[in-house]
C-alpha cells in the first residue's frame, strides 16, 4: 500500500506482472482481431479494490476491479493490460498518485482473457 507522500511499504511491490500493449490485425472478414503483445516484465503491488454482480441479458455478470501499482514507465497508458499467472487486468485509468514521478496507480478490472 502506498503511503501519503507515495513510498511503497517494504515487500509491497512483489508481483511479477507483464505488460502487454494491443495490436490490431485485418480478419480477412472486413474486421479486426486483436492479438496482444508482451511489451515488459514489471513488478508491482496488486491491490483488490471491489467486486460487483450486474444484470446481464439473462443472467449476471461479474466485474472484479484492482489498484496496481508499479514504478514509473512512460509507455504505460489505458487499454493495455497486464497478465498475472493466467489471469489479465485490462487498464482503465493510469495515473501517478503523489505527482513525483516515481510510481503509477492503475485501476484495471479483471477480465477472462
């Protein structure tokens, strides 16, 4: 969990994750199929923040949101992702939460990849 002024507690920062940044391709059908691409290995805190079911056609659907948090890189933006040991979070918002360009917060939701 990050402090205040935006230090990172000892042992937070212990997942290993991999960026991934999206790449669209033609279908042949007139489309686009979007295939993923490992950009980077980063470390990082993940943080569950909340979990939600919602009417969905017939049924419920199921949205898990998290806060990740990892050192400052410049190429981190929303509608990527990271992949965590077979589960993925796509980014949602990305910002820096003590403005001193040391760490980014990224709110992603978990999603079935």
């Amino acid at each position: 969990m990050l402090s205040r002024r935006g230090a990172s507690a000892p042992g937070a920062i212990r997942y290993r994750l991999t960026l991934e940044k999206p790449a669209a391709s033609p279908d042949g059908g007139g489309g686009q199929s979007v295939a993923w691409a490992a950009v980077a290995a980063v470390w990082g805190e993940v943080v569950p923040l909340k979990a939600e079911e919602a009417a969905a056609g017939e049924g419920l659907a199921t949205r898990v949101t998290h806060r990740i948090v990892i050192r400052r890189r410049g190429d981190v933006a929303g509608g990527d992702r990271f992949r965590l040991d077979g589960r993925t979070f796509l980014l949602r918002a990305v910002h820096d939460p003590a403005e001193d360009g040391r760490f980014l917060a990224c709110l992603t939701e978990e999603t079935r990849a």
